[in-house]
C-alpha cells in the first residue's frame, strides 16, 4: 500500500528522530568529558597525587553512595515510565531531585572545611575548588531539568512509546554521576 | 488515555537496574578501602574507576542503544 508523503515522513520521523536524539546527547557528553578531562588533568599536572590530609573521607563517602543511590531511582524513573507507570516516573524522579539536593548540601560542607583547611589559593584548594564547583553546577543543572520532566509528567506528558524528555534527562544525570566516579578518586583517594 | 502498565516487565528491568546498583556500591566500597590500605593504589584505582563507569554506561544509560536504535 502506498502511503502519502506526510504520512511517510511521519513514519521516517518515528523512525530516526529518537537515534538522531541519543547520537545528539552523546556527542554532548563527549564535549562535557573534554571539560571534566581538563580539570582534572590540571590537577594531576598541578599537584601530583598529593593530598591534604584533612580531606573529609567519611563526607566524600557519604555523599558518593548518595549520588550512586540517586543513579538508580533516576533509572527506576526511566523503566516506570517506559513500562507505562506515571506514579513510578513521578516517585522515583521525586526521590531522584531529593538526593541530587542532599548531594549538593553535601557539597556546601566541603566547600566550607575547604575554604579552612586548604583555601583557593593553594594548588590542590584550587583544584578542589574548581572541580567540586564545576560538578556542583552540573548537579544544579540536572536537579532543575529533573524538576521540569517531573512538572511535565504530573501534568500527563510522556507515554510509554514517547517519553524522550525523561530519557535525556536521565542519560544526563547518570552523566554527572559517571563525571563524580572520576572525581571521587582524583581528588580523595589517589 | 490510559496506559496499561507492562508490571513483569518493569520487575524485570528494575531488578536488573538493582543489581547493577549493588555493584557499584560494593565497587565504591572495595575503592575506599584499597586507597586507604595501599601505598600505591593508581593502578587499582583507576582499573575500579573504569569498572564503575563501563557499569554505568552500559546499563544505566545504555550506550549501545547509540549504534543500535530503538528502545
């Protein structure tokens, strides 16, 4: 059967247009990488692998297994909806925005015992610095993207053949949980 | 509309999504403490690091999609 232009290029449209998406974020994350890749080279190449010792391992720690776990409730959003549970999508995207602001609370702390212990103006304060607050950011952004996909499907957006608004918002915040898992290391345990 | 809810599926998925989490705290554990109790640990380190991020890419945010299409 023949099918009209309109309805061909609608076909087409479904077709491509969600592969042309991911390839789209995926060469955003290849850009963001080369920012983190920066960073954290400066560190390395500016300081070694030496480190403070008055690094706050246990708040590091704590606030890693916090990002991990919010990693898995951004991923249980993705599956709810896909699977066509809009009360999943709404909790587990609830569930994610809360730990990305305990996460960054977190972050506040070490900013504070960084400002004391190891200022801006030393090497490795720099380092820290910049590469929490570079993260931090990342964080921010996500949590308010988090909060507009949340917004949206409360008010019925998304099905489960057409929810890519969750979905490159949740690629996005396991891309910052993938930057932290480079970050962890390079700024704690080396 | 209303949508049916595909509940086996969704287990499925998010039993897998689970697993994958245990790993990753077990790995963020195993991380801490080789960089505590070793002099030299870049090398372990940065194998854990690689671990944490395959598992993260591959199965949170499914990479092989990008050359595969489709859900």
């Amino acid at each position: 059967m023949a099918l009209s232009a309109g309805a061909a290029h609608e076909r087409a449209e479904a077709m491509w247009r969600p592969r042309a998406n991911r390839l789209g974020l995926w060469l955003f994350f290849a850009s963001e990488a080369f920012l983190f890749a920066a960073f954290i080279s400066a560190r390395f190449v500016t300081s070694g692998t030496d480190k403070p010792d008055a690094l706050n391992q246990p708040l590091a720690l704590a606030i890693t297994v916090v990002l991990l776990a919010s990693s898995i409730s951004a991923y249980l959003a993705e599956t709810s909806i896909a699977h066509g549970d809009r009360k999943g999508l709404i909790r587990y995207l609830s569930i994610t925005i809360f730990l990305g602001l305990v996460f960054l609370v977190g972050v506040v702390f070490e900013f504070r015992e960084a400002v004391e212990y190891f200022p801006p103006g030393t090497i490795y304060g720099s380092n820290f610095v910049a590469l929490i607050g570079l993260h931090g950011f990342h964080v921010f952004t996500g949590i308010v993207a988090l909060a507009v996909a949340l917004g949206l499907g409360k008010k019925g957006h998304f099905e489960p053949d057409d929810y890519w608004g969750v979905e490159g918002v949740v690629k996005y915040w396991h891309f910052v949980d993938l930057a932290w898992v480079i970050i962890y290391p390079t700024l704690y345990l080396f | 509309m209303t949508t049916q809810v595909d509940a086996v599926g969704l287990r499925a998925k998010a039993r897998l999504g689970i697993r994958v989490a245990v790993w990753l705290a077990v790995l963020t554990v195993v991380e801490y403490f080789v960089a505590v109790g070793l002099d030299s640990p870049l090398v372990w380190l940065l194998f854990l690091a690689a671990a944490k991020g395959w598992l993260i890419m591959r199965y949170f945010m499914h990479v092989n999609e990008v050359f595969e299409g489709g859900h």
